[in-house]
C-alpha cells in the first residue's frame, strides 16, 4: 500500500491576535485547539495584543 508512510498528524501553533480577549475569553482559539487535538499535537498556544510593534524583530 503507498500510504502507509503518510503522516496522520502534525504539529501545530495556535497564535491568537486581539485587543480584546485574554486567554480565559479566547474562545476561537480554545475552540480551534480542541478540533486539532484528536488528530494533531498542539506544541504552542499564545495570546497577544493585536500591536505591530509585537513582531518587530521576531
């Protein structure tokens, strides 16, 4: 069978942008978490503020 080297899950990272949610009120993020985790490895999950300067020299 070809597919018996296929991958069946992968490692992942979840970055949620907002001004407004903390990780408590990040419900898109909870929620894209819990879909992932049946098949997949969550390996970071972060919140941070939605500012430009968060990314300079990253």
């Amino acid at each position: 069978m070809h597919h018996e080297h296929d991958v069946t899950g992968v490692s992942v990272a979840i970055l949620t942008l907002s001004d407004t949610r903390s990780f408590t009120e990040d419900r898109s993020g909870q929620t894209i978490q819990s879909l992932l985790k049946p098949s997949h490895r969550v390996v970071y999950y972060k919140v941070m503020k939605d500012d430009p300067s968060n990314f300079k020299n990253r």
